[in-house]
C-alpha cells in the first residue's frame, strides 16, 4: 500500500502503546476545546444575564456614573443587535469545538481502527457538555446573578458586538421582515380574538371594566386622525396679539398649552405653556410673551395612537399638531385624548359635567353635532369602531361620514340608513351638517 494514501505519516501517528506520545500530540487541542467551552459558557452568560435585568436595573445603570454600569445601559439601547451578535459568538464557539472533537475523532479512529461505538460515546459525551456547561448551568447562574454576571461580561459583549457587527445587523433585518410579515398576516386575526375573549369575560367584570379592555385591544389600531380633535375646535393664538390681547384668550379657552400660529393655523410656530406666564403677569403690553413659546411637536395623520404614546414618553410633552401631507394643519392631539381612548372620557373640575357633542333621546336614539369625531359616535353607540371604515373614506367626523354616504352635501330632513342605523339630518347649512339624529334600527321592523 501506498504510505501517501494515510490520513497522517506513519512516523506522527504513535504506537497503540505509547499513549504519552498520544496525549503530547493532541494535548493542545483539548486545552483549545476547554477554553473555547469556556467561552461559550461566558457568551451564554451574558446573554441570560443582559436579558434578564429589570426596567429598574437597566434604569439604575443609565443614571449610573460607574463605567461598567453605562456599558451595560448603552450595549441594551439596541437589544436586537446584542442578542443577535451574542447568539452567533455563541454558535461560533460552538461549532468551533464540533469541529475541532470531530477532526480529533477521525484521526484516532483512523490510527487505532476505533469502532461505531466509540464514535457515538464521543458524540454524545460533546453534546452533554455544550449543553450542560456551555448553555445550561451559565445560564442559570447568570439568571440568578444577573448584574454582577453583565458587569463582568460587557466587555466580552462588547468585542462580540463589534467583530460581529455586520452579521448581527444583517440577522435583525432579516428578522425585522419576517416580524413584519408575520405582523401583517395574523394581527388582525388576533385583535378579533382579543375582542371576543372580552365579549366571553365572565359575568364578575363590570361594564366599566369591559370597555376598558376592549379599548386596550383596539388602542394599537387606531391613528391620529381618529382620535385629535378637529382644526375647527383648535383654540390657538396669534403671534402678534398684545400681552393683553393674550391674556384675554387665554381666559376664554381655560387650556393650558395653546398653539401659537403665524397668519394661519396651517403656521403655527410652537406651543405656549400658561405656566411660563405666571411670572409675567403683571407685565403690560410692552412684554415680549413670544419669547416664552416652546418648540411644537408635529405628526403625520396616520402615526399610529400607540407610538405616539411613546414619543410623548420619551419627549416628555403632552401635546402634538396633527398635519396633512402638504403641511398643514389638520389638528391637534393631547395626552389625555390618548388616555381617553382607553379608560373613556376624563373630567376635571373645569368640564362641563354634561356630555359635549351629542345628547340621547331614548335608548335607540342619540343626536350628535356633525363635528363629533367617528370614534365618539362607535363609543356612544356601543360599536366596533371598525364599523364604518369601508365608507368613511379620509373623514374623521359624522359630518364628513354622511357626506360620503350621501356622495353629497345633505339637507335637513335627508335621511339614509348603514349598519343597522338610520342617520336623519336635523340641521344643515350650504358648508357643513350640523346636527343629526342617529336610530338604531329595530329588528321587528326588518322582519316585517
């Protein structure tokens, strides 16, 4: 036979007897297979321990003037990218050691004629060992350490994350498409569920309660043209009104942040806190009150109620201009209309402890004002407020509803009926509806 054809020379394979020899030669490689199983255990660490810290810890550790503290708050700002760049330093070491036993197997096997079984207990004794001491035990010692174990693994975390940036990017994009797929195909599905779980909830639940709850699983659909209040009922100031022409206003609107606006609502220039007043009051008309207004917050008409929520978090305002595609202004959102979506209108001791915008006749019927947004009208009405999305078109209020239904400017006394209600126009003039009265269709009537 041919000495080229073996695996290794004859002269570097030893004899079956010489196991010093053996154990001279692959030595290092079992030394590289321990610290590489080291590693692992290290990543597996890290990765329980960054994952499991609390909004408190992570809190205390960006207020935190402690190095290894702030790595830890600026390596969770993208925790994708972390986890993404951890998982695969981890299958990287992993697959590392499958290899490296793998080489070192067929080799031994090769010089000593090992059999099937040998192969197998090898097999099996790595898997017990990635798995016991590479993932499990790591894991539920970080898990129960987890701020000293992230202290003392940032930086390893941190190499992770820089060497293995463009793999770890490239796995959250493609992460993010199959969220959004998957997001696009079962959300809807799930928010039905959602709302019949809450139609099935036990007789315990108040009525209070129920809407609560349908309000919350409603909440992550709704944008904010559903929810801000109109430009027709924005109560703003212009910029070039006296201090006491300002006063004046601000008296009769009884709001405390009011836009301020240049020429013309589509203009505003930012947002006026009463409280930045209060030093002021005394001055006279001499006073440049415009010096005080605060940058305005504005958002497109479809940004979704949900994220607004978070921008008003994390910006720490309480109020946002609602604009067009072209810029101008469609109206105006606050914090508590936001809130209102869940918990049902909010008075304090300044509203008007009668309801604004509609008034209920008997049970089956309410008469609105035309301006009232949809949302109001399903909420009064007891509806999904998914009911008149098929025709409500780009319009916010009843008003702009019956004009699509109608495919007209409608006159008092026009009437038409959808979804199991008839709306009847009590008041119109030749530019907007003005009051309607909205029945509930009896069934004893369709059925005769």
């Amino acid at each position: 036979m041919d000495p080229s054809s073996d695996p290794l020379p004859r002269q570097v394979l030893p004899a079956a007897d010489g196991w010093g020899t053996y154990f001279d030669l692959y030595a290092p490689y079992a030394g590289l297979i321990l610290l590489l199983l080291l590693l692992a255990g290290l990543v597996s660490a890290s990765e329980a321990a960054f994952f499991s810290l609390s909004p408190d810890d992570r809190t205390r550790c960006r207020n935190s003037i402690q190095p290894g503290d702030q790595r830890i708050a600026m390596l969770l700002d993208r925790p994708k990218r972390l986890l993404a760049s951890l998982v695969i330093f981890n299958n990287l070491l992993n697959i590392a050691i499958v290899v490296i036993v793998t080489y070192l197997t067929w080799e031994f096997s090769q010089a000593y004629h090992a059999s099937g079984w040998v192969l197998s207990g090898v097999t099996l004794t790595t898997t017990l060992a990635i798995v016991l001491f590479g993932e499990i035990v790591p894991k539920v010692y970080a898990s129960q350490n987890n701020m000293t174990v992230a202290r003392r693994t940032a930086p390893l975390a941190q190499i992770g994350l820089a060497v293995l940036r463009p793999l770890a990017m490239l796995l959250v994009n493609l992460s993010n498409q199959v969220d959004k797929r998957v997001e696009r195909r079962g959300y809807k599905l799930s928010v039905e569920e959602l709302s019949q779980a809450v139609e099935l909830t036990g007789t315990d639940a108040t009525t209070e309660e129920k809407e609560i709850l349908k309000g919350i699983v409603n909440f992550s659909n709704l944008t904010a043209r559903q929810v801000m209040r109109a430009r027709l009922d924005i109560s703003a100031v212009a910029d070039d009104l006296t201090f006491s022409e300002l006063m004046t206003q601000i008296n009769a609107s009884g709001y405390s942040r009011v836009p301020v606006y240049k020429e013309s609502l589509d203009q505003i220039d930012g947002i006026l806190y009463i409280k930045d007043l209060l030093p002021h009051i005394h001055e006279d008309d001499s006073f440049r009150w415009q010096s005080l207004v605060r940058p305005a917050f504005f958002i497109p008409e479809n940004k979704k109620v949900d994220d607004l929520l978070q921008d008003f978090q994390k910006r720490r305002v309480h109020i946002a201009i609602v604009v067009d595609e072209y810029g101008g202004t469609r109206g105006l959102v606050t914090l508590e209309d936001i809130i209102e979506e869940i918990f049902g209108d909010i008075n304090d001791e300044f509203d008007d402890e009668t309801p604004v915008g509609y008034h209920r006749e008997d049970e089956r019927t309410v008469v609105f004002e035309g301006k009232v947004p949809i949302t109001d009208v399903c909420r009064v009405l007891n509806v999904d407020a998914t009911t008149f999305e098929s025709v409500q078109g780009d319009s916010e209020s009843l008003g702009g509803l019956l004009l699509e239904l109608f495919s007209r400017l409608p006159k008092p006394g026009d009437q038409t009926t959808y979804a199991g209600y008839t709306f009847y126009v009590l008041s119109a003039d030749d530019k907007r509806i003005n009051e309607v009265r909205v029945t509930k269709d009896d069934p004893a009537d369709n059925k005769a």
